[in-house]
C-alpha cells in the first residue's frame, strides 16, 4: 500500500492503489539468472570407456554360455559360428530350448554401441531375456 503526499491544504494521508512490480521483476530476472547457468550443467558430454569394469565379480557358473561378438562383427556361440539369422536355433540347440539361461555377451573393444544393441535385440526376440555382459576386470581408480 503506498501513500501520496501532497502539497495541499489537507495534512491526510490519500492510498494509491496502484501495484509495485518491481519486486516480481527482480524476482523473475533472478531464477532467469539461475536457469540459464544450471541448464548447461545438466548435459551430460563425458567420453566413455564401457569395456573395462571395476564390479566385484560374480561369481562364475559352472557351464557359462557365451556369445561373442568379434571385431568383423561375426557371432558365435561357445566356439560356433553362427549368423544373427540363425542365432535363436544355435542358443535352442545349446539351451536345448531352456529360454531362462543366461547368456553372457562379450564384444571386442571395436565393436560399436549399435552393433551391440541389435545383437541384444536379437536375443530378446529369440526368448532370451537373462543377459550378462562380461568386461575386462580393472582395478579400481584411488
């Protein structure tokens, strides 16, 4: 609420009614302010390295399946060679149809993020949903 002080003849005080925005201006320059510094930190640009792991080990099954992708991008299952085609026959006859085996994928270094999600969607549509990705072990950075 403000008042006007006038040079009349009255000594009262007269209300203007009137509203001050520039408390809500400061107010929103501030949180533009704010947002503008924030909104860069919140991306995400580091160089990543997915390989190499410093996980505690799980333990090792007795007979691990594998499946490898080499760098020429060629499969195989254990020691055979299969096609990405013929990938859910080669795990059956492995599994002997057991679709809740787990599947350890290992990739060469080269092999590319892409190469690697196709060859994982190629299990899911195969049936094989319990998937492990093997790396190298590292130790860990102090």
């Amino acid at each position: 609420m403000g008042a006007r002080l006038g040079s009349g003849g009255d000594d009262e005080l007269t209300e203007t009614h009137e509203i001050n925005v520039t408390p809500f201006i400061d107010v929103v320059l501030v949180l533009l302010i704010i947002f503008m510094v924030a909104a860069p930190l919140a991306t995400v640009d580091v160089p990543v390295d997915l390989p190499a792991s410093t996980a505690t080990p799980n333990p090792r099954p007795d007979k691990p399946l594998f499946l490898s992708i080499q760098a020429d991008k060629s499969l195989a299952v254990g020691e055979t060679k299969t096609t990405r085609e013929a990938l859910g026959a080669a795990l059956d006859a492995v599994t002997h149809g057991d679709k809740t085996t787990r599947v350890f994928l290992r990739a060469d270094k080269t092999v590319d993020y892409g190469e690697l999600t196709e060859v994982m969607n190629a299990l899911r549509g195969a049936g094989y949903l319990k998937v492990g990705l093997v790396g190298l072990e590292s130790a860990p950075s102090p």
